[in-house]
C-alpha cells in the first residue's frame, strides 16, 4: 500500500515538474533572413527616393502603411504594396501650418497631425481640417532649445482626442560655445495634450546617463512604442525602458539581452567653425521599438556593430552608404522576457530605414533593392517565438 502511494506521489511529481518546465521558453538566435515567411514588395514612383515608412493605421476604413515626409503623406496597402492615396498638407492658405512642419504623423479615424517648433498645431480629419491651436512650447522648460526625433518617434496618440509629444533637448550649436549639448537635469522629455490645445502633463525623470554622454548629439533621442494606450521610451544609448502613464514613470525595466550590447558616446571632431560627431565602430545604439501585431511580441531594433570601410570620410551623408551596419532584432514577450535575437547585416552601399508591423506580421526593409520601381521588404513571422 505504502508502495503504491509512492508510486503515485512520484507520478504526481512529476506531473507538475513537466508542467512547469514547459513553460519555459527556449531562447532562438540565429539570422534574421532564416525566419523570413515571405517579401512584399510596395510601389515606388520614378521621382520617390527613400521611403520613411511611419506605421499601420486604419485610414478610410482600410489598414494601410504610411510615410511622410515634409506635409505629403502617401498611404499604401498593407498586404498588396499598392498606393491607395495621397494627403498634402499644403503650403500655403488655410489649411497650411503657419512656421512649417517639424513633425506629422497620421493615426486611426483618419486624423493627421502636424507641429512645429513654434507650438503652431493643426489637426486633420478625412481631408478637411479639423481644429488648430498653438502649444506654449515654454511649458517644456528646454533651455530655449529642442528638436522633435525622426522615424515617427515625435507625436503618439494616447487615447481618441490626447497625444505625446516628444522632445530632443541636445543643443547642436553647443560645440561653437563650449557648454553642454545636453542638460542632465532635464526632465520633459514627453508631454501630453488635447484636440483644444492644453497640455496636460508633463514628464520629470532624468536621462540614465553620467557626465560622459553631455557632449553626445544622440543623448537626447528616444525611440518610442504606443500599443493599447500603454506608452513606452527607451533612449538611445541605454537597455532602461520606461512605462509612461499620465508623465509619471510607472515602471522601468532593464531589457536582456544575450549578445553583449555595449554603449559610447559619440566624441564630437572639429572645431567651433565646424565638425562632426564621431561613433566607436563598437558602440551600441537602440533605433526603434515596436509591437507586432500578428504575434503580440515586442521588438527592439538596435545596432551593435559599424564598420567604416573608409575612416577619412567623416560627412555623415557622405558615409550614409559606405559604412557596414550590423542590427540585432531582439525579441520581448508582453512582460518583456525575452524570447529571441535575430542578426541582421545592410552592408556597403545598403542601408536599414523601416521597421513597422500590420496585422500580417512584422516588416524590414531588404538590404539589397533590385528595382527602383519597387520598395522591397522582409515579412518575419514572429509565431514561433510566442508561447504556442
């Protein structure tokens, strides 16, 4: 009887150590073109050269993919690659934003939203123009400078009628006066505001950085992720994320990682007439955040690796297409566990722009491009890395 009882006991045991031990998840890594389910290729004029795509929204009544660039929005479909229709803020009248566009973005219902450096706001519905307001940008507290980050990272809506705004406070013109690009004590990196043109709040954390980054021109970028009203920040040069709800930091994680993700600072080369700021080939650098739709994952893409093939070429420009870039795609559960990382290389002459996800998966742009007509893109399915 005593026998039998173990026996059970053991069975039973086992049971629940099986149980328990598959919910662990192996981690994969690997190459990012090993997990490639299919290419989709979108339609690209003659006179179209980069294509900054800014995300999925649901645009009349249709999921589409769109970018932007200087007030001409151009909206594609998501599954074809076909253009569908095109939105041009205009230059002049009014429906023209007085002082120029520093940042838009378009979202759900069809609104589109444009800002710029003075507070000037103007929200667009369908294709009219919905309301326009000036933001005080003096609420910021930025030292009387600040720029708005590229790759859709500037405006977030949080819920139907408020929005994030983003902030970089990095002086550019700081070199010619020998003070500190970046304040270390600044704190409103993200504001929130409304369709009428009030701020609501404003953030007050600190950058993780010590006095080593101050001279940095990539110390005051964010990359950004907004899914579901929940808000997230990470910047550039560190693993922290930051859970943002109503400007108060909720939650700050520390993301894993396997391969080795190191950071430096950018040491500025020149003078005050002029110069450049000069990355260690080595040096790490967090580009984007993104939510898979199709799989329910997070992703962080950054660089870890660059290699100049030509060192006496300084011109950022210049380099844009001479330098060897090696990307990680790391890959977050929603508690953001991670789960896998995924090698990417764009090598001379190519160069990585666009990351976003629609709800047939998770899209990069290819390293090599054949055609000029056509904008080619990597579609990763992400399933295999979830929990089923």
């Amino acid at each position: 009887m005593k026998n039998a009882y173990m026996k059970k006991l053991c069975f039973l045991i086992l049971i629940l150590f099986g149980f328990g031990c598959s919910k662990e998840k192996e981690l994969i890594k690997g190459k990012l073109e090993d997990f490639v389910s299919s290419e989709v290729s979108f339609e690209r004029d003659a006179e179209t050269g980069y294509m900054g795509f800014l995300g999925t929204v649901n645009y009349q009544s249709k999921e589409v993919v769109y970018t932007e660039w200087n007030g001409l929005f151009e909206f594609y479909d998501s599954k074809t690659g076909r253009k569908l229709g095109i939105f041009q803020i205009p230059k002049e009248g009014p429906m023209s934003l007085k002082g120029g566009i520093s940042a838009a973005k378009a979202f759900n219902r069809s609104v589109l939203i444009a800002t710029n450096f003075l507070g000037n706001t103007q929200v667009y519905k369908g294709d009219s123009l919905f309301t326009s307001f000036k933001l005080d940008m003096s609420h910021l507290d930025a030292s009387g400078y600040f720029s708005m980050p590229m790759r859709g990272n500037a405006l977030h809506q949080i819920s139907d009628r408020e929005y994030e705004l983003t902030v970089d406070p990095f002086n550019f013109m700081s070199f010619r006066t020998g003070e500190d690009g970046l304040d270390l004590n600044f704190g409103a990196w993200i504001a929130k505001f409304d369709e009428e043109g009030n701020w609501i709040c404003k953030t007050d954390f600190k950058a993780p950085y010590d006095e080593s980054y101050v001279n940095s021109s990539l110390s005051g970028k964010m990359v950004r992720m907004v899914e579901d009203g929940k808000s997230w920040a990470m910047f550039s040069y560190s693993d922290s994320l930051f859970q943002i709800e109503n400007c108060k930091v909720v939650e700050r994680l520390k993301l894993p990682s396997v391969t080795p993700i190191i950071y430096y600072p950018e040491k500025y080369v020149g003078d005050k007439n002029g110069g450049s700021w000069e990355r260690p080939d080595n040096g790490a650098l967090n580009t984007g955040l993104v939510h898979d739709q199709f799989s329910g994952l997070n992703v962080r893409m950054t660089l870890i690796k660059q290699v100049k093939p030509n060192p006496e070429v300084i011109d950022p420009r210049q380099r844009m297409f001479l330098d060897e870039n090696t990307y990680l795609l790391l890959i977050y559960d929603q508690e953001w566990n991670l789960r896998g990382e995924l090698e990417i290389n764009y090598s001379t002459g190519t160069r990585f722009e666009n990351i976003f996800s629609t709800s047939e998966g998770l899209f990069i742009n290819k390293p090599e491009q054949k055609s000029e007509d056509e904008y080619e893109f990597y579609k990763i399915d992400l399933s295999r890395f979830g929990d089923n």
